[in-house]
C-alpha cells in the first residue's frame, strides 16, 4: 500500500468528519511517519521546532481516534490505518457517512444504501494475537501465503522456521491486510496448550454455538461452519503439543487427537483455512501427499535487504559496516535485535566499534533462546550437533557415524529430525554435507563443551 493511497484515505476521513481536507503540514507528517521518520527528523527536514512536529501529531492521532473508534498513536498509526483500510468500507446512511470496520471478537452487520439485503455476520476473535508495529520484507512469502489461502484454498497451511525467524509476524501482517476476506478469524495460541475438545468448545463459542456434548458432535458442528463460511483459524506454537527430548513432531500423548483433526482438515470438504505456526515441522505437513490434498509448508529463512531496517530502527550508527552485521547473524530478525541492543548499550550505536572485535558474540539473550531449543532436543540429536558444531567444515553422515557410537538408524532419524527443526542444513551442491549456522554453533561450543 502505497503512501499516496493512505493519504487519500486519510484525507477522506478527515474531510467527512470536519469537512475540511488535511493540510500542508498533516500530509508532511503522515508521509515521514510512514516512511519511519521520528518527530525531530521531520521537525529538522521541514525546519519546525520538534515539540510543535509532535503537537500537531498527536493532534492528528486524536482526530483519527475519534473518528475510528480506537486508539490511535505514534506506535500504531501506520500499522492502524492500513489495517483500516484494507478492512473497512463507506456506509451510506442518507446524507451521512460512517466507517464500519472488522475488529477483534465482534459481529459486523453492514447495511448498504438503506436496503434490507440479508445481514452478513462475522466473528473475529484476535484477542491473542500479538500486536505488531513493524514489518520487515517477506513480500514473497507474503504472496505465497495470500495464494495459498485465497486463490488455492489451501486448507492446512503451516508456517516454519527457527524461533524469532518472524514466523507469528508474518502470519499477523497477512491478516491485517486481508481480514475483510473471511467471515471467521479465530487465532489460538498453544504456548499452554489445552486438549482437542476444551479449543473446539472454544472455536465453537466464538462463533455463538452452544457446543455438543460428544468430541464426534463438535466436530460435526465445526466442520459445518467451515463449510457454510469463509474461515481461518491460527494455531501458533504448536511444537508445545509435542513431546520434547524426542524426534521432532512427535505428538504428547494427551494430544494425539490434534493429529487426527489436522487430517480430516485437508481431507473434509469446506472453504476454509488452519494456518499451524511451529518451530517444528508436524508429521501431516510431511506424511500427506500434496498432490491429493490441499496442503503448503511454508519455510522462513533469513529476511533479505530489509534487514537494514531493524538496524536503522534500533538507531545503529556506522551504516557502511552494517551488512558485515547482518551477514555475520545470519540476518536473523531476532539475533540482530538482540546484537543491536547490545551495540547501543556497550558501544554507543557504533557497529565499526563492534566489527573491530572480529568475534561472533552471544548475550544473555541469545542463550536463553539457545537454551529453549536445546532443552527439546533428544540425545542422538544433541550429539550429533555437538560433533557438527566441531568441525569448521561441514561434514558427511560416514563422518558422524564414524566419530559417534550411534547406529546408522539413530543417525539418519536424528538428522531427519534436525532438518525438521531448521538447526542442520544439507548444502545445495553436496546433499551428503551437513552443516550449522555459525551462531548456534558458537552457542554449543561455548556452552555445550
């Protein structure tokens, strides 16, 4: 969205509700802000004193308030208004206008120019999404998960990769861009997970349906509103239904029907989407065969040139140095939030200052992320890292099986396993070579030695 639309956007709310058009200096401000400008750079750009730059900011965001029915400030203004509009549309009442838009767990009734056409009903429940105030890139991935879920109908569609890689962001960016699209929006967190019949009775109350009493019945009752309506449900963390210390995607025993549900997903009949998000790549995104049914496994990786972004956000100094940054943290969204900190609190923003310590260093920070990922491991799997991380060159599957007493099943289940958690990699042009990232293998050297 361009800040040419959100101007003409903005002007026209604005217009309606004061019947006057924004001004010189209002349109000035949501072009810079849109563009990541703080309050002093706009004020030095268009020589303004900083405070006044803020006053009539604020201002503006009062009136934008007002007019939308939600709070509206400098963190959230860009985010706010292209959600808005994406999701909302000019009601005609008479000689007035007024703004209907989605939000979170609420019924929406549109009536158009006076007529009486059947009400359409939605339920939105976003109330454990996270809020996002920054999108870096993804354009690509954006439009593969747009495809998937808008113009293939891709029913189970899970989204993978490291932890911190922007998987949650990515899927939450997709949502404020498309919310109008669909009549149900359910997003559930599994970071504490609950069993199969307590997030059916949840999905079910949602959507203002007393829930049957057998697990067979709510499931009928489900599957007839993804059916009848245009739906997407978000399960994020899932990796916590799995049991930890073994291979990845191994289902916890009081959990086991979450598989049987994820399959009669892709294999039912209905119009609507379930998007997973997991650190771990579950079995049915592996086992199905995707030319039977309409299934995607979305891979995050590292973010591509807007990784400056971060480091222009986080007000890193030295931008000639900053790719040598981004390279040597692999440009990990979290690990360059993390490093960064680090560089505004030991080195003054000065990332040349930083380079000249020629080392790849972990904070805090950075273990206890480790540490988590660690913990979920099983033990073929960690000595298998262990004797990866060794090697400054990548290694073959005879070379591990020779250092480690391990037979060669528990070694080729384990790297599977690996793959499927995104801490080993095959290389491109050797499929019998596996490597690390260069940060986790720091981490188990200094740690794990």
């Amino acid at each position: 969205m361009t800040v040419t639309e959100i101007l003409q956007f903005v002007d026209n709310l604005v217009f309606n509700k004061t019947d006057k058009h924004l001004d010189d200096l209002q349109k000035k401000i949501i072009e810079e802000l849109f563009q990541g400008k703080t309050y002093r750079q706009i004020a030095n750009i268009y020589d303004y004193d900083e405070g006044y730059i803020g006053d009539e900011s604020r201002n503006l965001f009062k009136l934008l308030s007002e007019i939308l029915g939600q709070d509206i400030n400098k963190s959230n203004f860009c985010w706010t208004l292209e959600r808005v509009k994406n999701c909302s549309k000019i009601v005609s009442f008479g000689n007035n206008n007024h703004i209907n838009c989605y939000s979170n767990y609420e019924k929406l009734n549109y009536q158009e120019n006076n007529n009486t056409e059947k009400a359409k009903f939605a339920y939105h429940d976003l109330s454990l999404s996270p809020k996002i105030t920054r999108f870096y890139g993804r354009e690509q991935e954006l439009n593969l998960l747009s495809n998937g879920v808008l113009n293939q109908h891709t029913h189970l569609i899970s989204v993978v990769g490291l932890s911190g890689i922007g998987k949650t962001t990515l899927v939450k960016r997709f949502i404020d861009l498309n919310i109008q699209q669909f009549e149900v929006i359910i997003w559930r967190s599994l970071k504490f997970p609950k069993s199969l019949d307590l997030l059916i009775d949840d999905l079910l109350n949602v959507c203002q349906q007393e829930a049957k009493a057998t697990i067979d019945d709510k499931l009928k009752q489900l599957f007839n509103i993804l059916k009848k309506k245009k739906c997407l449900i978000i399960l994020d963390d899932l990796e916590n239904i799995f049991v930890n210390c073994q291979f990845a995607g191994q289902y916890k025993p009081e959990y086991q029907d979450y598989k049987t549900f994820l399959q009669m997903i892709t294999e039912i009949e209905h119009q609507s989407c379930l998007i997973l998000i997991s650190q771990e790549k579950c079995q049915e995104m592996i086992s199905l065969d995707t030319e039977l049914y309409p299934i995607h496994c979305l891979e995050l990786s590292g973010l591509d040139n807007s990784a400056t972004e971060i480091l222009k956000n986080q007000g890193l100094n030295n931008e000639e140095n900053w790719l040598n940054l981004i390279n040597l943290y692999e440009s990990h969204p979290k690990y360059l939030q993390y490093i960064s900190i680090l560089i505004k609190d030991v080195f003054q923003g000065e990332v040349s200052e930083f380079i000249k310590e020629d080392n790849l260093i972990l904070t805090e920070d950075f273990k206890t992320l480790f540490d988590s990922i660690w913990m979920r491991l099983s033990e073929v799997e960690k000595e298998i890292l262990l004797k990866i991380s060794q090697n400054d060159q990548p290694i073959s599957r005879d070379e591990i099986k020779q250092f480690l007493s391990l037979s060669s099943m528990d070694i080729i289940n384990g790297l599977q396993s690996l793959t499927r958690r995104f801490l080993v990699t095959k290389l491109e042009n050797d499929q019998k070579l596996y490597t690390l990232s260069a940060v986790f293998s720091e981490y188990l050297r200094t740690y794990h030695h």
